[in-house]
C-alpha cells in the first residue's frame, strides 16, 4: 500500500483508505460528487488528530498504488482528498471513463487460492464494494502492478470483448485500475474467463 519510510505513514495510509472507501458516511463526513473531502475536516477528526498535513502529503506522494489522489477545490482553493477506487458506497461522479480497448488489451482480476473454488463456480463478485477491481496490461507493467495485490497467487484473464458483446462495462480509473460493476447483480460470471493462472511466489516480488 505504502513505499515510505516513515513507520506511522503505513497506519495513516490505512486510516485514511479506510475513511475515504468506506467509514465517511458512517462518520457524517461531507463528501463531494467526485468523492473528495475537505482535509482540514480529516486532521480535525478524533482519529487523526495525531496527523499533519505534512503527513497526509507524504502518504499520498509515496504510495504505489495510486488508490489517493489530493487536490484545491476549483472554488474554494481548500485542500482535498479522494479515493480514486474502492469505495463501498456510491460516488456519484468517480471521474471514470471506458477503457480503451484494442487487440491487445489484457485485464487482469487477481485473488487466492482460497477464494477460488467458489469464484470458479460463482463468478467474481463487488460484494460490498461498486466495482470489481482488475488490472489493465502483463505481470511488471507499472497499471498491471497497481491493479493487483502483491500476494495474490490466482491471476484471472478476462475475455474482453465478451464482456463488451454482452454490455458489461470496463472502466478505467484516473490510477489506472480498471473497474466494472458487473452485471445486474453485481456478478461477471465465469464464462467470461479467458485463462486462470496459478502462481506460486508474490507476482510484484522484488529480485
């Protein structure tokens, strides 16, 4: 999640993941359109009252997956914070466009060895996200290493121009991670898996 060198930066890269995905509605948190919020709202919040802003700028200059992005409000001139993916509640304007697709297109969705009996039978699920997450590109591109934990051992290829036959939507986030909400209820089912791969070492290991 995190490449700094500061200890304290892992558990507020984690907080604030935590609080922009998920917990800002639980924690009344005012939340634009495009899911941004205040930061002074955040450093003032019980739980990150220990931070500063020299922190969160920190966190989000260092991180290696790009899931933060800050930036002034156009109107306010304040400083901001969002999630670029992953939330669990809906953001009405996430800033996602169609992916690109061409001939060569590759995306990639990765997960473990003990989820995949049941994903083989059932499909990739959002579950309590709005989006399933895949990667978009090979094992070391730099998008490929964004869209894909670094311990997963079960690497699923998706057949992309089915899932566009079939109006599924893929998306492109502004890190790079490619989104889909899936079908109706939240599901891609397996039929649109081109090649599953089992691997049995970190696919982002370092030589």
């Amino acid at each position: 999640m995190y490449s700094g060198k500061h200890p304290q930066d892992v558990s507020l890269s984690k907080a604030l993941s935590w609080l922009l995905r998920h917990g800002a509605l639980r924690e009344q948190m005012s939340i634009s359109d495009e899911g941004y919020i205040s930061v002074n709202s955040i450093l003032n919040h019980k739980s990150f009252r220990r931070y500063s802003l020299v922190d969160i700028q920190r966190v989000v200059e260092n991180q290696d997956k790009q899931r933060l992005s800050l930036r002034r409000n156009p109107v306010s001139n304040e400083l901001e914070i969002k999630a670029n993916h992953g939330h669990s509640f809906n953001v009405q304007n996430l800033q996602l466009v169609p992916l690109e697709i061409t001939e060569s297109t590759v995306v990639v969705h990765g997960t473990f060895l003990k989820s995949w009996d049941k994903i083989k039978k059932e499909g990739l699920s959002r579950m309590k996200r709005t989006h399933i997450h895949f990667a978009c590109g090979a094992p070391g591109d730099p998008s490929f290493e964004r869209g894909i934990r670094s311990d997963c051992n079960v690497l699923i290829f998706m057949n992309v121009q089915k899932l566009l036959e079939d109006k599924i939507p893929l998306l492109s986030s502004p890190s790079g991670v490619v989104l889909s909400p899936g079908n109706h209820l939240g599901i891609i089912p397996p039929i649109y898996f081109k090649e599953v791969r089992f691997i049995n070492s970190p696919i982002n290991k370092k030589p």
